[in-house]
C-alpha cells in the first residue's frame, strides 16, 4: 500500500503477523520522529495492523517535513 493524502494528512496502513512485531514497529516509528522532530499519529488497531497519520500540525497541511518522515517510515 502507498501512502494516500487524505484531510490534510498522509496516511498509510502496515500489517504484520503478530501484535509484538506490530508493537516493535510502532517503536522504531518513534525512534525516527525524534530523531527528525516530526511526530506522526500512530494507532494500532485488529491486534497487528498499525495506522500511521502524518501532517504539520503548525502548517494545517502535509509539508515536506512529512514526505521525509513517510520515506524514512518506508525504510524501517
């Protein structure tokens, strides 16, 4: 799945076999909003999918600032 813009977000759904391995993604996701300063909505939902949200919250909009956190998610 790609990333969809949607209501002034970037959004994209990642699944995963167990819960544990969902949760160890979710944690490396914070690791790189830290490491940049840009810090995504993360939900995990139906126990191994995890839904990440993403926009410049002091902009109202999708900026460059989440295109380079959606890369480096896309690496993990």
């Amino acid at each position: 799945m790609v990333w969809q813009e949607k209501n002034n977000f970037l959004e994209k759904t990642f699944s995963f076999k167990t819960f544990l391995q969902a949760i160890e993604f979710v944690n490396k996701v914070a690791e790189v909003a830290e490491q940049i300063n840009h810090h995504p909505e993360i939900y995990v939902h139906n126990y191994n999918q995890v839904r990440i949200q993403t926009t410049t919250h002091s902009e109202g909009k999708v900026t460059q600032k989440d295109y380079v956190l959606t890369e480096k998610i896309d690496l993990l």
